[in-house]
C-alpha cells in the first residue's frame, strides 16, 4: 500500500465588504491582477456583519486561512462599521493567537475601491503565508476531512 | 482470589492492552476521568470518583450511528460499525457497576439498542471495592454493597497489593490472559477490608437516608407536590447532573454537515435543557420546574414503575459534588422526608 | 449572619422586601444552596459562610419580574455583575433591595479535596464571623487543618476590591484576600509556543463534558436562548463530538461577555471539570485594557462598553502578531 | 425547498477563454435545489434575460443564480429582469466569475474549478433567500433649520425658494449668529452687518420662512421624511404681534447692568433688550434674571412707557409641535475657553482679548464705538501683538487638535485694519504657520505683510505678563532667527480657537446623529456626503461639521439645502429591504445592538410576546426599516443572534463558508 501525499491546496476565505474590498478585488480582476484561486471571495455589506462565528466556522469546516477587508478606517460607507470590526477582529485574533492558533491564518486589510493592485497582493502575500504555515489542524473538526 | 502488587500494575496494563482497548481513570489537567490507557497516561487508581462515571464506555457521551454520502444526485448510506473489539474498563466501582445494570434495563429491553449491547458484549469490567467511601456517597441505599463490586473482576487495593477475584466467564477469561502477572493469594486481607469498608460506610452521613413513600406508586402524589416549586428555584439549568451521573440514558439525535456527507449521531442529552423533548408541536415541558421535577420523577418513581421496583439511581454521590447550585437527589429525598414528617 | 437575618426579618415584616434572596444551609458542611426566603420563619435556614460563593445577581433577572422587591445579598464582586445587568436591562433597580454583604474570601470544595481531605463531617472556620486563617476539619478519617488561603477560590486570590459597587445598606466587615496578580497567569500562557499554548488549551478543554454549567450561571450569558442552542447559525451543539467544538463554543462564550464579563469567577467555580475558564474571559479583559484602556465592566451602569465604542487609533488586528 | 435556475454567462469570452462555462452548468445540476442550468454568451444581452425569464416560467423557478460578472456591474439588471418574469428581484444572487476569477486565473482547469466552487456558495446562499420588498414611507413637505446664523439663513432662503415650508429655530432673540458680530469680513474688507443684513431681512420677509427666535428644539421622534418636533418657545415677556419696535423699553428700563452677549461681556445691557439695532425680529425680550420686575415684583417701567401695550410679565414657555421631512443642523460655533492658557493673562488683563472680542472693539456698535482702545484705561495702543493657534493644533488635552482654519485670515484683516486705520500702532503676529488656502487669501495675507508693514514673527509666545506700569510683556520666541523675544504690547490680541456650539451634544443626541471626539457633526462620508448626517433625513450646514469661513459656509449651507430639497421633492421613500431585523423570541433587550447603530435605527420598545406558551412584556429591539441601512453592525454586536440582515442573514453566510470550504 503506498500512501500518496496529497499536495496541499489550502481553502482561503475572504469576506469582503461591499463598498470599498469587493470593488477593489473587481479591480484587481479588471486590471488582470493575479492572485491565487484558493482565495474564494464573500461578498458582505460591510466587514462589521462579519460575526466571529463565521470565521470560526469557515475553520471548523476545513478552511486554511481566512481574511477580512474592509473600507480604511474613516472610509467605512456605513461611517462606523469599520471600527467596530477592527476591534472584533483584533480580540478575536488575539484569542485564536492565545489558544495556540497560528496567527498569521487570520488577517485583516483595509483595501478601497480603487486599490486593485493592494487587493491582490494582499491575497498572494496572505495566501502564501498558508502555504508555508501548511494545512490547518488545530482548529477544525476531524469530521470535515474525511 | 489472586493478587498482584501496585508495583507491577503498569505490566498488568500494558498486557491488557496488548490483546485488547483498556480503559482507567487517568489524571488530565487535575480531573479524573476514564480514558484509554497510554504508556503516557497518569492512571490514578487511588481516587474515589472520577469527574463522568465511567458510563461511557458503554454509551459514550456522542457516537456515530451513520453516514450519508451523495454521489451526484444519489444517496449512500453508510451505517456505522457496531463495537467488535474486545475491550477492558478498569477501576469501576460497585456504584458505577450497578448504573450500568440501569443501563442494561432501557438499552437491552427490547427494542434493543444494538450499539449499547455490542459494548456490553465486548466490554469486561474489572470493578474497585471503595477504600475510602466519602461523604457523598449513599449507594448503601440503593442496596449497592460497596466493598463488594458485581461485575466481571472484582479487586481490592490493600496495602502494596491488589487482590483480583474473578467473578463472571468474561472475568475468568480476563484472569487467564494475565495469569502470569498474577499470584494467589488468600481472602484474609480481603475480607478485613470488606470489614473495614462496611465500617466506614456505616459512618456515612447520608447512610440513613430514607426512600419510604418513593416508588412506582407513588406517582400523582409525588408529581402534584407543591413542593418542587421551591426546589427546582436554584437550578442553573444545567447538565452537570445529568453528565455525570452513570444512569442518565437520555440522548439527542443530531446531523452534521461534513460538506461531502452528512453523519447522523447520538450525543447525551439532559432533560435539564430546555429543549429536551422538544417536538414539532412544541415542548410539552416548559419550565424549568416541570423539566427538574422529571429528573427526580424519572430516577425514584417512573423508572421503579417500569422496572420491576429498582431505582435509576446509585448513590454515587457525584451530583452531590458537582452541582453548581449543590442541588442534588439526597437534598430532594430530603425535603420531601420532611415534608411528610411535618403533615 | 445573625446582623443580616435580623434586618432581613425586618425588612420582610415591615414590608418593605416580599422576599429575601440568599443562601441555605445545605446537608453537609460545604452545600448551602441559593434560596428564597419569603417568612421570618423561613430564615432559619439561611446561612451565609464561606461555601456561599454563588453570585446572586443572575437570580434577580427572575426575581424582577415578581411582584415586590427582592433583598438580594450581593458580595462585592457580585455587585459588578448586578451592574452590568442594569446596563443591559436585565434587571430592574426598583425591584431590588441590595444589601451588600461582607465577605473574606469563598472556598473550594475542590480545593480542600484535593489536599487529601475526604468524608467530611463539619467544618470549622468557616463562618463569615470566624477570625481564623484555618479551617478545621472533622471527617471519617480524622481531624484535618487547612490554611483558610489554600482553600479559597481562584477568584479571591486575585479579589477586585472589597467596595460594593451598588447597595442599599451594607452588612459585614470584609477582608483583604488579594495576594496574586490577576493577569499573572494570561501573560504565562501568551508567553509559551503556539504549540505549547495549544497543548495547554487541548488538554483542559478536551475535558468539557458541554454541560453548561460555565454558561448557566454566567451573569453576562444572559440570553433567553442561547445561540448554540437555538438555529440562528446552525450552530446548536449539545455534546463534545469533536474537539473543534468545544473550542467553537468556549470562545464565542468567551467572545459574546468580551468586555461585558466582570470577572466574577462563577465559570471556573461550577466548572465540574476544573476547567479555568477564566482565562479565557481574562485573556479578552487584559487586551481591552492593554489596546482600549482600562475598563472594568460592572464598575458603573452607563459607560460605553468596549466592543461598542472605538476610537479612531485603535491597534490594527496585525498588532496581534506584532505584539510577540 | 427552493426551485433554483443557474446561468452561467459566457461574457463573450472575457469568462468562457478561461472557464470551462458548460461545466459549471453541468455541476450546479447536481446541486441541491437546482432544476435547471444553461450557459450562454452574454446573460445581460436581452436575448440573455429572455432565456431567464423563459426558465423562470417554464420551470417555476423560486431562485436565481447568475454566475457572471460582478454583482456591482450587473446584479441590478438581472434583478430587474427576475421582477419582470415575476421573480422576487431579492431572489436572485450572483457568482462572480469574471472578476474574481476568468480575469485573475489563467489555468482552465484551476479557474473552472474555482467558478464551480462560486456557484456552489451562491446556490446555497439562494437557498436560503427570501423574497424581500421594499418599504415605503411618506415625506413631509417642510424642514427645519436649527441654528440661524448665516448657515442657517441660507439653507432655509434656498429651500424656501425652492417652494417648501421652512422654519429656523434660534436660541436667542436674533437670527444673524456669529456673523452679525464681526465688523468686516476677509478678503474683501466689505463689512460683515452690509452683507448680512439684507440675507436676513430676506428671510424674515419671506412667505415661505417662518422664523422661532429664543426658542429651543426639544425633542424629536420619527425618521426621514416623518420627523415630530418640539420647538419650546421660551417666554419673551413682550408680545411679538403688538411690539413695534420702538425702542423706548430699553431706554427706560433701570437695570442696565447684564453682560452684552452680543459684545461678548464687553459692555452692558439693559434687561430688556434686543442684541443688536439691525435684530430680526426687532422685539426685545426680557430677561428676567437681570430685569428688577422678576426679581423684587417691583418696577415693571418697560409696561408703563410701552406704548404698544406689549409687555407681558406673564407669558409662558410654549411648546409647539410641527412635523418635518428634513432637518439640517446649523448650530454654529463658539471660541473655547481659555482657563487653561492662563500664560497669556486673559483673566487677568482687560488688554487681553480674544479676536472675537476685537471684532466687537472695531465696530463701530460695539463697547467702544469702533475705536481702537484698551479697556483697561481706554487709552489707544501702540504696540499690538496677536498670538495665533490658541487652543488650536493643540497636542494635549488643553486645547483641540485641529486648525481652526478661520484665524491666519482674520488676523491678517485685523492686522491690515489696524495698520491702515491707525498707522503709529505697531502689529506684530507670532505665528505657527500662516494658512491661507482659499481664493484670494495669500494674496491677502501677503498685502498685510507688504503693504501694511504687518510684523510676522515665526514663534511662539510662553508667557503674557502684565506690568505695574499697565502694559503686557509678551515672552516669544522667533524659530527663524532661533531667539528669545521681550516685547511690551499695549494690548494683545488671542486667535482662539473655536469649537462646536456646546448646544450640539444635546441637539445631537435628539436627533440621534452622531458626533465626533470634537464634537463636531460626523458626515455620512468625509468625502462623497460631506454635508449629510450618517442619519438619514438630517443634513448639515455650517460649522456644525467643522470650521470654515463664510464662503465655505454659505456653498455647504446651499449644498445641504439641495441635499434636504431632493428629499422633500419626493412623495415617498423606498426604503432598502436588507434591513436589520430583530427576533422577539430571542431579544435580550439589552441595548447592545442600538449602541453601535449609526443610524438611530434601533429603538426599544415594551411589548407583550407569546414565547412558546410563556406571556410576558418583554424589552424589545424594535428596528426602523426606514432609517436602517443595512451596515449589519447590530447583528453582530447581538449575542444571542436575534437581530440578523435581510438579504445578508446569519444562515446565508454561513452557508457561502460551507459551500466554499467543503
């Protein structure tokens, strides 16, 4: 019996707020900027309706790494949603940092409208720090590998 | 009767394990519980209770019953294999041996719950006479003889030493596995520790306890008592109770996605909860008063009603420890014992 | 305790409280339970010891909706929490008569189990009157002393303060038992590996039997229905089936009282597995305090609460990597 | 269970080079609730709408997925094409497989793979659609200005012209505000009252302006379009209808001794007075602190001599309510106080004085009757020196971080009126730096400094002393010629800074729009709505938002009055349906979610529930779909998961991660 050691292509979640990093990632899509297809895209109407329970979520069913773009704070569309996520996502990462989870599978950037080229270098930075961090077993459920 | 001392314990285990799943109290992060036997594991014998009874050996506390896969547009079932390895639980007490006659009365009744039966089948307990039986405990009571453990092996730590003394066909056939790590020995020390056992119990504060007026019979008197409006009052509402217990047999039955298949599982349940027996049409027990008194219902009146007269209970005392609230079955004999001593 | 059963039966008859909330003497020396009082002649059972650890406060959401008031005994860390439920309107002020009781230090059962001691009989030293540093132990096996210090629950080691944040009257002298930093142990954690920090969490979590006791008796999860019992994100779970569960649910517990947890301790104190929960709530306190400043929730019944307010130079996320 | 439709868009070959098109239709036939897939060159081609309107017909679809370009290009179009086929428009959702991925992958398989994986997550999320609509509410034709200084005036006469309702409500006894103070205006030196004053009187007279002076808003409730009001009219003691303005009340009346707000304490008033001769509405008030009738129940002179019969001791506070569509907040400002820079003797020099002050002290109605004096000894100065950024640009606590931007202009004029109108007096400016951003402004600066001979010192000043001998010895220091600088001024002269109207925090939280560490109004966003609140219906004029100079202010005053009259130029409101929305079963009502709402949008309400058997009146969120925008900030805030967006629910996002990560 060989065992095959099956390559890794990491699942990456990006929840991207509707006014500023989605338009960003269409940029980067119109200016055909590359980044890798493991990174699939959300779209939320701003990155305050992302709950930590998504994150969380998103790793317990198998996802390597998951990003959150937003308008730069003081550009939220909403006026405020960006700073409340940015303390979310802050406390949420430091927790997930404390009980042992790699830090560097969770992000955030802030990438407007008209950053394309950020949008997709963030993505190929981001995706390949999971490369090099490798699949994701400390947070997961067993069950979602089989 | 046959005797190995402490020392050689390890050498015990590790034959056990060698030919079959061992399972003991282990020591992890400070809490006792059963777990499987590991050449790492801290086992620790000399404890009384651990936190969960061992019931879950049996009936662990979530199992997979089967799986669903899609193939396109078509289903596949996979249903779950059923234990067939044979298995040891070491270290069980007379307490934890009689839940899981408890047990043994709702899993193997017909229809029968062939998951739990092929455990049964499977599992061999080694059972532990109680050294030092505490306060919290009152298995007296419920007619459990503390110094001498029903199961397959019976043991006995005394001293340097543990006396073995099989008691059932699994429990000879365990012996003979590990003859070599045993020698005979004769039933003196095992019988002054008995003594000495029954002496402490004796002492026990709760050994006097009283069930007069709980049974099958009892039960339009007992469930119109105004007086589970004042005990439930504490009551967090949670599982502790249930969790720990080793003769709670309530369970859910839940889906998970896995995203390529969804697997169908059992997972304890606790009639504390307040979706417990939630149905379609609603809850037929919505307070919390309703879902405390069924707790105590089920354990001293509607199980004896079904069950011949034996009690769902065995006084292994751990709801007595772990409660939050220290609400507990001895508090609720109690009150009730009282009551009618006042009318 | 004869002080405060007094007042309470004054109070009862001369109706200014139509029920007294407190504790009972239990059936063995360590388990009084919380209990309602409704007449002078009920308090004969009531009791207020050592062993009374149980934070009252959650008790009032019910006990608002009664007709009367309710006196609550409420020790001074139990008072942030009573705080903290008015902000929220959970409780209503006008139903509660507080009386702040005196307090100096709660046991652990635990704790004196574990040094060896085992079928209790009584325990002396004990009472909230008693001077003595030890308690004395009567059991089936012979008389045992243990310092009153290594009997106490983790959370008097590390006591917020012995001032009642909220009261009507006051009742009892109080004692400073602080002798440990209360962040000690979070900055110990943040401080191993990644995987050490992870082996450390596995180990204790993997413990949790979901019981919820740690949830239950929370004063902050006060919710009619919690979301991992309701469908609201598919997220109901009963049972520890994976061990990725436990971590789910301890976390967004942890993540739901972020900044709303007043560190009352009653998490780790019910906890049948000794899981210390509070690392959790105090990892979450100590970085509020590091990256948004201090804040105390249940200090006061109006202040912004931190995952509700920001400033616009708060830390980026990335400082969590940064911050080693 | 939902009928699902899946077209997959061919987008020529901007999507179908890189994704292999029929296979992503093949796949989404496997999932669930999927009845029918087809892909085809262009989906938004009308040929493209038709086959979905076909499929909707023919295979009863309850759900869409278009699996094409961005949601932002196209998503409304293929909305509008479900509505006509008599799909729900919120029933459709779409897969972005251009953007975010024919366009950014090159490998087929790679990219295939990925679009299958977007569809899959929009299947699942389209799962879980419901169909939404939109709301409607009703737009009451009238709006309310509060404030009425210049910013005010101009907004109420532009929506007045544009033929709606307009009332200003102005705390004290006279619309005009900060400008009616100043003597002349930068950069053209035409003076303040000349220009103002017809603006005024062409509010007061117009038919459609109705003006509540010495009045206060006190409450408001409803949303956009459908604002409640109440307006407390404070008691005026003098009748407005019989008054004629005559004047002989405040001649007469014995007490004079009330500090002049209007010349900033300077100077004195009478209890009955109007600020200023040019005040609109030309009717004094009492005020009944300072007036001798109140406080002893004697004297009551101004009745006497009234020929008018006006007075009236006995008028009450009243309380109008009116309804408004809009609002627009036009507050003003006020100069800090200066406690905390007790270094330059402002408390302890007469010849100290801030600029507005100097403003009252060059007017030819102010204490002084225009002429440049100390008012300690009323002698005339020779030596000036002004301070600059007092309390401005200020990095601790004692003062505010930001230019107050108006201060380099006016002491430039200050300083050229001086040098001009008085050339012995000396002027000397110590300046941080000189900002003159605006049309004209440099050029202006530049003349003080040429022309008039003003002396600009680069610096600041450490201490004002003042002296025995009656003069102020000014402490500075000069950064280009790194020295200390000893000057002895006759008076000097403190740019102070300026903040919001104290009033605002109160005005604000009525009207539940936010406010920034400043206390300065937060705009809906800093760049593209800049003169509208985050909450909808309140706009924002004036420096309310942050300082400026007239200019700026009258160009935002009309920009906000064109943004309130788009408004009431409507009927009705749509409102966005993927508005939050709260479960009663599971509220806490604890309060969390209206915390972080920037919209007001949450309110709580007593409400009587039937959880599961139990009755009982619950605290309850309750969300405004009108004022709601649908941020989702609350959804997250609420532990229990009660409140959730429509459109962008709890279940849907949860179902896109299941999707993607399975």
């Amino acid at each position: 019996m060989s065992i095959e050691k099956k390559e890794f292509k990491p699942k990456i979640v990006a929840f991207c707020c509707n006014w500023c990093s989605y338009a960003g990632a269409d940029l980067a899509g119109s200016s055909r900027l590359s980044y890798p297809a493991d990174v699939k895209i959300i779209r939320v109407p701003c990155s305050c309706r992302v709950n930590p329970m998504f994150i969380l979520r998103a790793f317990e069913k198998g996802a390597d790494g998951v990003i959150m773009c937003g308008c730069h704070p003081g550009d939220c569309h909403y006026s405020t949603g960006n700073y409340y996520a940015r303390r979310r996502m802050t406390l949420l990462f430091s927790m997930l940092d404390y009980i042992g989870v790699e830090n560097g599978r969770t992000r955030v950037e802030w990438v407007s409208a008209a950053e394309g080229v950020k949008f997709s270098d963030t993505m190929n930075s981001f995706v390949e720090k999971i490369y090099s961090l490798g699949e994701n077993v400390r947070l997961g459920d067993l069950r979602c590998r089989s | 009767m046959y005797k190995i001392a402490k020392e050689n314990l390890s050498a015990l285990f590790r034959l056990i394990a060698e030919s079959s799943e061992l399972y003991l109290p282990v020591k992890t992060a400070g809490q006792v519980n059963f777990a499987a036997w590991s050449e790492e594991a801290e086992v620790a014998l000399d404890i009384l209770k651990s936190v969960k009874s061992p019931k879950d050996a049996f009936f662990p506390q979530s199992e997979g019953l089967y799986t669903v896969k899609r193939e396109g547009k078509k289903m596949k079932v996979e249903p779950e294999e059923l234990k067939n390895k044979d298995f040891v639980v070491f270290g069980m007490k007379a307490c934890d041996v009689k839940g899981l006659e408890v047990l043994d009365n709702v899993f193997l009744a017909d229809p029968i719950d062939t998951f739990y039966a092929a455990r049964r089948e499977h599992g061999t307990v080694v059972a532990l006479a109680c050294h030092e039986p505490e306060e919290s405990c009152f298995c007296k009571v419920f007619g459990v003889d503390a110094a001498n453990p029903a199961a397959d092996v019976a043991a006995w730590m005394i001293g340097e030493d543990l006396y073995w003394n099989a008691l059932t066909e699994k429990g000879e056939a365990l012996t003979e596995k590990v003859k070599a790590l045993l020698t005979d020995a004769d039933e003196t020390a095992v019988e002054a520790e008995k003594e000495a056992i029954h002496n402490i119990v004796e002492k026990l504060p709760y050994m006097n306890l009283s069930l007069e007026g709980w049974n099958g019979d009892a039960l339009s008197e007992k469930f119109d008592d105004k007086l589970w409006e004042e005990l439930y009052k504490p009551c967090l509402a949670c599982g502790t109770c249930t969790f720990v217990c080793p003769t709670c047999q309530c369970y859910d039955i839940k889906d998970y996605d896995t995203g390529n298949s969804v697997s169908r599982y059992r997972c304890w349940d606790s009639c504390m909860y307040s979706d417990f027996t939630m149905m379609a049409h609603g809850n037929n027990r919505t307070s919390q008063m309703q879902r405390f008194r069924q707790r105590f219902m089920h354990k001293l009146v509607y199980y004896p009603a079904n069950n011949d007269g034996m009690y769902s209970c065995v006084g292994c005392g751990r709801c007595v420890e772990k409660c939050p609230a220290s609400l507990n079955i001895v508090k609720v004999i109690k009150a009730f014992q009282k009551q009618g001593g006042e009318k | 305790m004869q002080e405060l059963i007094n007042r309470a039966k004054e109070l009862l008859e001369n109706g200014t409280v139509a029920r007294v909330l407190g504790w009972k003497a239990g059936d063995l020396p360590y388990n009084p339970e919380p209990a309602y009082f409704e007449s002078a002649e009920s308090l004969k059972d009531f009791v207020y010891n050592g062993f009374c650890g149980a934070n009252l406060s959650k008790y009032m959401i019910e006990a608002s909706k009664l007709e009367g008031k309710t006196l609550v005994c409420l020790k001074p860390c139990d008072t942030y929490s009573f705080n903290q439920l008015i902000k929220e309107h959970r409780v209503d002020r006008e139903k509660a008569y507080i009386i702040g009781v005196g307090c100096k230090g709660k046991l652990d059962i635990e704790k004196i189990r574990n040094q060896g001691v085992k079928g209790i009989e009584s325990i002396q030293g004990a009472e909230i009157t008693d001077a003595a540093d030890e308690l004395k132990i009567q059991t089936i096996y012979g008389e045992k002393t243990v310092a009153y210090a290594d009997a106490m629950l983790e959370r008097c080691h590390v006591c917020k303060g012995k001032e009642h944040k909220i009261f009507d009257e006051e009742i009892g002298e109080s004692k400073e038992t602080k002798d440990g930093e209360r962040f000690d142990e979070v900055s110990r954690i943040e401080k191993m590996s990644p995987a050490e920090k992870f082996a450390f969490f596995q180990k204790e979590l993997s413990k949790c039997i979901r019981c919820n006791a740690c949830r239950n008796v929370c004063p902050a999860c006060s919710c009619r229905k919690c979301v991992f019992d309701s469908n609201k994100f598919d997220s109901s779970q009963k049972a520890n089936v994976d061990s990725f569960e436990e971590k789910m649910f301890h976390i967004i517990r942890a993540f739901h009282v972020a900044g709303r947890c007043t560190d009352c301790g009653e998490c780790s104190r019910v906890c049948p597995q000794g899981i210390p929960l509070h690392l959790f709530n105090r990892k979450f306190i100590k970085d509020i305090d590091e990256l948004y400043g201090e804040y105390q929730a249940g200090d006061d019944t109006d202040s912004k609460a931190p995952l509700t307010n920001y400033t616009f130079e708060d830390a980026e996320p990335s400082i969590v990597g940064k911050r080693g | 269970m939902q009928r699902i439709g899946v077209f997959v868009c061919h987008c020529g070959s901007n999507i179908a080079a890189t994704v292999d098109v029929a296979k992503v239709a093949e796949m989404a036939l496997m999932e669930p609730g999927v009845v029918h897939a087809e892909d085809y060159q262009y989906m938004c081609s009308e040929a493209g709408q038709a086959k979905i309107a076909d499929a909707i017909h023919e295979k009863k679809l309850s759900g869409i997925v278009v699996c094409s370009c961005s949601p932002r290009m196209h998503e409304a179009t293929f909305r509008k094409a479900a509505e006509r086929a008599g799909l729900n428009p919120y029933m459709v959702e779409i897969a972005n497989i251009r953007e975010h991925c024919s366009w950014i992958h090159k490998d087929m398989e790679e990219a295939t793979k990925k679009a299958v994986i977007l569809m899959r997550a929009a299947v699942a999320k389209v799962n879980l659609n419901t169909p939404l609509k939109p709301g409607e509410s009703r737009v009451t034709k009238r709006a309310l200005i509060i404030g009425g200084g210049i910013a005010g005036i101009q907004t109420a006469l532009d929506i007045a012209d544009a033929g709606y309702e307009v009332d200003i409500v102005e705390k004290t006894p006279s619309i005009g505000g900060r400008m009616s103070q100043l003597d002349k205006t930068f950069p053209t030196l035409d003076c303040s009252a000349c220009i103002l004053t017809p603006k005024m009187v062409e509010a007061s007279a117009h038919e459609k302006i109705n003006i509540y002076t010495y009045s206060e808003v006190e409450k408001v409730s409803g949303f956009v379009g459908d604002f409640t009001v109440d307006i407390r009219k404070k008691a005026r003691s003098v009748d407005m209808d019989k008054c004629t303005g005559c004047g002989v009340c405040q001649e007469k009346c014995p007490s004079k001794k009330a500090p002049s707000e209007f010349n900033r304490g300077l100077n004195t008033r009478s209890a009955i007075y109007t600020p200023f001769a040019q005040a609109i509405p030309n009717v004094p008030v009492i005020d009944r602190e300072a007036c001798i009738k109140f406080k002893t129940g004697k004297c009551g002179i101004c009745s006497k001599v009234c020929q008018a019969g006006a007075i009236d001791y006995e008028q009450k506070d009243e309380i109008i309510t009116e309804k408004y569509g809009a609002i627009v907040v036009a507050t003003g400002f006020d100069t800090i106080n200066l406690d905390k820079y007790d270094e330059y003797a402002y408390s302890q020099s007469k010849d100290v004085i801030t600029s507005l002050e100097l403003e009252r002290v060059m007017n030819a109605a102010g204490p002084t009757h225009g002429h440049l004096e100390r008012l300690s000894d009323g002698k005339a100065p020779k030596e000036m020196v002004f301070i600059q950024c007092v309390g401005s640009r200020c990095s601790d606590d004692r003062g505010k971080p930001y230019c107050s931007k108006i201060c380099c202009m006016y002491t430039a004029k200050h300083a050229m009126l001086i040098r001009d109108k008085y050339p012995d007096v000396n002027v000397t400016v110590f300046y941080i730096d000189v900002r003159t951003p605006g049309k004209n402004f440099d050029e202006f600066y530049r003349r003080a400094v040429e022309q008039y001979g003003v002396n600009y010192i680069k610096g600041q000043v450490g201490k004002v002393i003042p002296q025995p001998n009656g003069k102020l010895l000014v402490q500075g220091s000069d950064l280009l010629d790194n020295k200390q600088i000893l000057k002895e001024a006759d008076m000097v002269v403190l740019a102070t800074a300026i903040e919001p109207n104290p009033d605002v925090r109160k005005i604000a939280t009525m009207l539940t729009a936010s406010i920034d560490t400043n206390n300065f109004l937060t705009e809906a966003h800093a760049k593209l709505r800049p003169v509208e609140s985050p909450t909808a219906g309140i706009f924002l004029s004036g420096v309310c938002q942050g300082p400026k100079d007239i200019p700026e202010t009258v160009a935002q005053a009309g920009a906000a009055a064109v943004k309130a009259i788009g408004l009431l130029a409507k009927d009705k409101l749509m409102t966005n349906p993927c508005t939050a929305h709260s479960d009663e079963l599971l509220c806490n009502g604890c309060s969390t979610c209206e915390n972080v709402c920037p919209y007001g949008a949450i309110t709580y309400e007593d409400k009587e529930v039937n959880d599961h058997g139990i009755r009982e009146v619950r605290r309850l969120a309750v969300v405004n779909s009108a004022l709601c925008q649908g941020c989702g900030a609350c959804t997250v805030a609420c532990p229990s998961g009660a409140m959730d967006l429509q459109g962008f629910s709890n279940r849907q996002i949860i179902a896109e991660v299941d999707a993607i990560c399975r």
